[in-house]
C-alpha cells in the first residue's frame, strides 16, 4: 500500500471491512475505497526476497548505467548555434490556408512578405 502513500495506507487500515470511504487522497489522486478484507503483512520468503531484491537491483543498475552513458554521449557533443539564428517557421505563416511547411524557408517567407 506504501505506492499510494503512508497516509492513504494508515487511513485505510482504520476501515471496517465492507465499509464505503472517500474521496481518500494518495500521491496518484483521490479514490473512493472500500475495504473488502485486511490481511496483516508477512514475512516474504527468503527465495522470493532474493528474486524481488535481485529484480530491483538490476532495475537500478541499468537506470544508473543508461544514465551515464547519456551522460558521456551529450559531453562528447556541442551545439553551437549563430547568435543571429531565428526560427525558419513562425505560427502565423504555418497557420495560413494553403501553406504548406516546404514554404517555409526564410526565402519563401521573405517573397511572401514582399
């Protein structure tokens, strides 16, 4: 229950079961809530411990590995870009019936406008 918060769990565990809540708000949003059952938490067993603990670590190393390869990717690359650039396409000319996006170098902006 923790992925909905400690307070949406702490206010779930004060319900009756069959009993109708809400709106009870978590950190996804609010919920109306009925309670069928509560069962109190168990101990996992240690094979399946090791298997959740094993998937979440992997998880993590490669977030962690794909994060610092893109890391060393974008430090291997610069962008510069004239000061004096401006943007080929402006809204007003992409808006006009017509126009087709291949109009839109600064050429056939300028022929427009003259």
């Amino acid at each position: 229950m923790t992925v909905l918060g400690w307070d949406f769990s702490a206010q779930i565990r004060e319900l009756e079961p069959g009993e109708w809540t809400g709106p009870i708000r978590s950190g996804r949003g609010w919920h109306l809530v009925r309670l069928d059952a509560f069962h109190p938490p168990k101990t996992l067993p240690p094979d399946e411990l090791n298997r959740i603990l094993r998937e979440d670590w992997t998880q993590a190393y490669s977030q962690r590995s794909f994060e610092r390869r893109l890391d060393n990717m974008r430090a291997s690359y610069k962008i510069d870009l004239p000061s004096s650039m401006e943007p080929q396409t402006r809204l007003p000319d992409l808006l006009r019936a017509g126009t087709e996006p291949s109009d839109q170098t600064p050429q056939a902006v300028e022929a427009r406008q003259a």
